[in-house]
C-alpha cells in the first residue's frame, strides 16, 4: 500500500472539503488524516491517503488538478515516504507557548529561533496578525512537544528574554493547564 501526501490550496469557499474528499473517494482512496485551515481569505488543505495498488501518484494528481482547476486551486501530490521521522524523538512533554503583542517583522522568526536551539519541536503554529500597537490584535500560538532532558528553565529564560526584547506577553503552560484554563 503505497499512501500520499496531498496539499490543495486556494481561493476559500464553501465545498472545497467535499470536492477532494469525492475525487479521492471516486479514485478508491482512503483518507487516514487531515488538517485543514483557512488564513484570511486562503483554503490550505493536506490529506494523508492509501492508494490502491492500480493507482499512480502522476495520474491522481492529474485528476485532482483537472477537477479543482475551476475552483482556481492547486494541487501537490508526493509519496509519504516510509520510516518515520527524519530525526530521533527525544522524550517530550506537551507544551503551549502563546505571545501577544505590537506587530513587526520577525516575530515569529525570532521566537522560533530559540525553540529550535533547544531542540524543541513546533507542532503547530497558529499566528494573527492584524497590525498596529493592541496587543490583544496580535498573537501566537505554539505548540510545542518539549524534550524532558532539556534546560527547561534556561528554554523559559531564553523565551522570556526574547518576549521582553519584542515588546512581548508571553506565556508558556503544558498543554494539559492550557487547556483546562481554556475549555470553553
């Protein structure tokens, strides 16, 4: 069984869910996960699928192209490929690191570059920028699975700093605080 990793993007609107998920039903494949967002007015979709054995990875994206071309999106199909991971996974714990504050370039690159030095790994990353000096306009959100035998109080420290430098509130919580302080 050979699976797939395919990305459509474009233009949002209703439907584009029910499209690919048919072509891909109609193409015999099974859809094992999916994640799906929109960012201001862009569709962002990547669906992990099992292809039956007939089924070549050129001629699916063919037909998923030809069939989402009227919606003005684009198509990436390529092999999952086997084996895991490219890095070793470190023991870890999950973590949410939330910042709010003035827009500017860099943010999150600067952020990033800190978690990434302690090889922290982002998980997923939501960030809304909508500009000006109102903190509450700007923010973001990453989850984070941080390695045990890492300096987590120097990774805090390093964080902390790096928020006050920007002009930044920061707050990091493991993920299981995070969300029962926020359970709706």
């Amino acid at each position: 069984m050979e699976k797939a990793v395919i990305s459509v993007l474009g233009p949002d609107r209703p439907g584009i869910i029910a499209a690919v998920t048919r072509m891909l039903f109609e193409k015999n494949c099974n859809i094992e996960n999916v994640s799906q967002t929109i960012l201001q007015s862009e569709f962002s979709g990547i669906f992990i699928v099992v292809l039956p054995a007939e089924q070549s990875l050129a001629d699916l994206h063919d037909y998923l192209q030809q069939g989402l071309t009227p919606l003005n999106h684009h198509v990436f199909v390529k092999p999952l490929e086997a084996g895991g991971p490219a890095f070793a996974i470190a023991a870890s714990e999950p973590f949410v690191i939330t910042t709010r504050g003035p827009d500017r370039k860099g943010l999150v690159a600067a952020i990033t570059e800190i978690i990434a030095r302690y090889g922290v790994n982002v998980t997923r990353l939501q960030a809304v920028f909508k500009g000006g000096q109102d903190p509450n306009s700007n923010i973001m959100i990453y989850e984070v699975d941080i390695p045990v035998e890492i300096d987590q109080q120097g990774l805090y420290a390093d964080l902390r700093t790096r928020a006050g430098e920007l002009n930044l509130q920061i707050s990091i919580q493991h993920r299981n605080i995070f969300e029962a302080i926020n359970r709706i």
